[in-house]
C-alpha cells in the first residue's frame, strides 16, 4: 500500500493547535499518510505562543510531497505580498500537488496568485481584509471548506479537522474517515457553516431552540418537508422558527434540508448499490435529476463520478 506523503509548511507566527492537525487526524488512518513538517529554512519556527518549535525537514521536502498544507499565522502578520523565504519555497512543489490552506493560510496561496479565479474560504473575522486584498478569489466565507481542485480552503482553527477528514473521506472513503473520527473523539462531518460562530446578540433567555426539529428532520429526510412542518414541530411561527434556524445554524431551514439530504445522499452512494433514483426517492430528493443537480452544485461531480471514486478508494 502505497503511502501519500503530506508536508506541513510551518511560518513564523503559526497556530500550534492547527500546525498539528494534520499530524494528528490523517496520522490515524491506519498508516495511509506519512506526515511530514517544514520550514522555509529549515530552521526552528516561533509560533503566535510562548514557545517555538524545532522541524525536521527544510523547504526541499515540499518536492516530495503528494498533499502539501500551508499551516495559518497570526492575523497581524497577513499581507498582500508573499514574503521572500516563502516565494522561493512555493515553486519547489510539482505542478498538480494538492495544496490544502487552514485558516489564514489562504492569504499565502492568495499572495502568490495560486487563488485568482477560483472559490475559496477562511476565517470569517477576517473575510472583509481578504476580500480588499484580493478581489480575483471568489471567497465564500460562509462554509467550513472549499475543495476547488487541487487547491482546498478551510475556515479557522477546526475546520483543519473537517478538511482532513474530507481528505481522508475522498482519499479512501467514508469508512475509514469516519473511524478516524471516532478515535480522534471528533465528529466525522460538521453540518452548517461559519455564519454559525460569527458574533451575535445572545438570544434572549428561555428561547427555544431549533435542536429538537433538527433531529426530527433527520428521520424524515425522505419527506417532502416544508417550512410549515418544521416551524410546526418546533411549535414556532414560521418567521420565528427561520430566523432562530439561521442564528443557531448559519443555514437557512431549506439550504441546510438540501445540505443534510446530499450529505446522506452521498453516504448511499459509498456504502450501496441502490441506482441513482432509488437513492434521491431515500433522501427526500423528487427526482434523481433533482439529486444529480444538487450534488454538482455542492461537490462538483455527478453521482456516478463520486460513486466510482469511492468504489475504488474501497
């Protein structure tokens, strides 16, 4: 079995908790990933904390790599220009390499030009900056990730975790990804977006939360559910039931419906043989044209083209 080697390029000023992500998630798939971590010197790294770290590998080990993730820094040293250090190192990576961004680290790709033209997300707090400083990058900062291939985006801190599960999910399929999930003590696929953890007002004592019809509609994903049927459930107006839907979740109730039913649609087309109509009929899709529609608009790909590639990751 072949091992895909992913390198970690560790700036000055990085996270510690997101620098060992990937160490961490994909280092427990069963020996699928070798995880390597480097400097643009080879020489130690200051975090953003109280204490450095010392790597083992310089630049030249981006050469090697099959999966390359740039590691995020702290805020106040962000630019719009890729440091000399990091400008000589980037060209170092062989054209085709996947490259993953936690957090800032999309300011790095960005800097370099690696983003122009195409969808990609970070840390909501500074989305605004982003956007100022390169126009040319479709910045999506509602989502936990983006995987525009072969460049893939994730949100702060956490989402390094999402976006190495979905390396793992993609690489070699639900099974595996979801025991890594488990022995990491860590959900295997988070629902909703970042709108979810941006700052709001705190709602007002003894609200009632959306939680209970969230489930509700997990057990009935195959019926046609209306915005009636869960503000009814949740025993709320439906403008009430909306607007508390969307401050607890950052979904409105119909986008995350769509989210939850390709999310389980997917799950179908890992782990059986059912045909495309059988799956959409499950799910609460009315057609398999409807499903068709609705997984290339959230992944890129159609139903057989994500079927055969985690036949074969299988």
């Amino acid at each position: 079995m072949r091992r895909e080697r992913v390198v970690v390029l560790a700036l000055d000023g990085v996270y510690p908790f997101e620098l060992g992500i990937p160490s961490r998630i994909l280092g427990a798939a069963d020996g699928r990933y070798e995880v390597l971590t480097c400097s643009v010197d080879g020489g130690p790294v200051r975090t953003n904390a109280d204490f450095g770290v010392t790597v083992e590998h310089g630049p030249e080990a981006l050469a090697t790599a099959d999966t390359v993730v740039i590691a995020p820094v702290a805020p106040d040293r962000l630019t719009d220009e890729v440091p000399g250090d990091v400008l000589a190192a980037l060209p170092l990576i062989r054209p085709g390499t996947r490259i993953v961004s936690i957090c800032t680290g999309a300011f790095v790709l960005a800097a370099a030009g690696l983003l122009d033209g195409r969808r990609a997300t970070t840390h909501w707090q500074v989305a605004d900056r982003f956007r100022r400083m390169f126009p040319r990058v479709d910045l999506d900062p509602d989502v936990l990730f983006v995987d525009d291939h072969p460049f893939l985006t994730s949100a702060g801190a956490a989402s390094g975790v999402d976006i190495c599960l979905h390396l793992v999910r993609k690489d070699h399929g639900s099974r595996l990804a979801n025991s890594v999930a488990r022995r990491c003590v860590v959900p295997p696929f988070r629902d909703g977006g970042q709108a979810q953890y941006i700052e709001q007002p705190v709602p007002e004592q003894g609200a009632a939360s959306t939680a209970a019809t969230r489930a509700w509609a997990l057990e009935r994903l195959g019926e046609p559910l209306t915005l009636a049927d869960l503000s009814g459930h949740a025993r709320m107006s439906q403008r009430t039931f909306a607007r508390r839907f969307h401050d607890e979740v950052g979904l409105s109730p119909g986008r995350w419906l769509i989210q939850q039913r390709v999310v389980r649609a997917r799950h179908l087309l890992e782990s059986s043989d059912l045909t495309v109509d059988q799956i959409a009929g499950r799910v609460g899709f009315a057609t398999g044209a409807s499903l068709r529609q609705h997984l290339h608009a959230a992944i890129g790909v159609s139903p057989q083209a994500y079927r055969r590639t985690f036949q074969t990751a299988r």
